[in-house]
C-alpha cells in the first residue's frame, strides 16, 4: 500500500471544503438554476421536492465545513473521513446511474469526476493509516 501523507489529506479534505461549501450554498441559493444546470428535464422545485433540495445541499454543506475541521488533524479524524469516502462515492454511483439513463446532464460528469477522485482517495487514506499502524505494531 502505497502511504497518503497527512500533508496529501489535508489538501484534499480542504479542497473538498471548498468545493461542498460553494457548491452548497450556490445550490441552496439557486435551487431551481441547479437542476436546470444538472438535469436534462428538471422538475419544479416547489413543496416536497425543494425541501428535499434544502435538506441535501445544506448537508452537502455542512460536510464541507466538516472537512474544513478534519483537515487540520485528519489522522485523528477517521469517522468523518470514512463517512466522507463512501458518501461521495454513493454520489458517485447515483449521479452515473443518471447520466447512463438519460437524466443528466454533462456538467454532473465533472461531479462524478471530482467525487470519485475524493472519495477514492478517502478510503485509500483509510486503509493507509491501517497499514501503516500494522507496519508500526509488527
């Protein structure tokens, strides 16, 4: 296994920072030019789908801030970092599904990219600090 340094992480949960944070509030901001933005036929947002709109982006938000903490310590962060890994990678999956099907848009391309990419190096980090805390204890 090759070693993510904790200088590696703590760019990349930054940058995740970042990019949940803008992402979030622009979604939050914006709501209906978000769908219009990622999907091929957006649906109104009104009622029950804009409250599960707010519910998500303010999550996504919300992490991002989460990550903006864990990224100065990230060793001592595992819970957040792992539930990051497989959200994002759950995201992932989601937002393929979409575009495979015909409910996306290119743009939710760059998201599949960025996300992946994250999420990957995420659980990579995991298994990382588990390797290198078996090579310590061997």
């Amino acid at each position: 296994m090759i070693p993510i340094s904790r200088h590696t992480m703590s760019v990349a949960l930054k940058s995740a920072a970042a990019i949940n944070i803008v992402a979030g509030i622009a979604a939050l901001t914006a709501p209906q030019l978000n769908v219009e933005l990622m999907l091929i036929e957006g649906p109104l947002l009104e009622g029950l789908l804009l409250r599960y709109h707010i519910m998500i982006w303010g999550f996504v938000t919300a992490m991002g801030f989460g990550y903006a903490v864990a990224s100065h310590n990230p060793e001592n962060q595992t819970g957040l970092v792992l539930a990051a890994g497989l959200g994002k990678l759950c995201v992932v999956a989601v937002w393929a599904e979409m575009l495979v099907n015909g409910y996306g848009k290119i743009l939710m391309f760059g998201g599949i990219m960025v996300d992946g990419f994250l999420g990957a190096l995420f659980l990579l980090y995991l298994l990382s600090l588990r390797s290198q805390v078996k090579d310590y204890t061997a």
